[in-house]
C-alpha cells in the first residue's frame, strides 16, 4: 500500500515537471503557400504571427482571414499532439481517465 502511495507522488511530481514544460513550449505551423506562420505555446495560446507582406497588398481579406485560422488551427494541433506525445512518455501509453483535461 505505501509503494502504491510512494508510486503515486512520484508520478504526480513527474506530471506537474511536464506540465511546467509544456507551458513554455512552443509549436509553429506555415500555411500550405508558406506565407502565413504561427506560433502557439503550450497553453495553445497564439504568441506570434507573421504574415508575408504580398498577402497583405493582394487585399483579399477574406481569404486572408481563412489561411490565419487554418494556419492557427495546424499549430494548435501540433501543440495538442507534442503534449500528447509528452504525457505518453510518462504514462507508458497508458490512457488515464481524465488526464487529457490538463493539456486542451
């Protein structure tokens, strides 16, 4: 029972040390011209942008408007797959109950 218990500190301690480097990860996507990049953290908070400057004088705004969230959508997406890849690495692949909410 106290192996059980020292067990489970151990990987509460362990969980909290991936969570803490999770939020000061970052994962970046480029639409599919290239001309679009952004970058989210860990948290799948957008930290930056870039937008190519042609984009910006072709003055299609609509289209614009779609590749920024295609764009954002792709790196909250390999944000969400790094922490997946990340909490698998200490749970041995196991899939705890639960664990998927601290991660989006």
């Amino acid at each position: 029972m106290l192996k059980d218990l020292g067990n489970m500190m151990k990987l509460q301690k362990e969980l909290k040390n991936v969570q803490k480097s999770l939020k000061k990860s970052e994962s970046s996507a480029e639409s599919q011209d290239g001309l679009i990049k952004v970058t989210v953290n860990g948290e799948f908070s957008m930290v930056d942008i870039s937008i190519d400057e042609s984009l910006l004088e072709a003055g299609n705004r609509q289209k614009l408007e779609k590749q920024i969230i295609s764009t954002a959508n792709k790196a909250v997406a390999t944000a969400k797959e790094y922490a997946a890849k990340e909490m698998g690495k200490l749970t041995g692949g196991m899939n705890i109950p639960g664990l998927d909410k601290f991660f989006g």
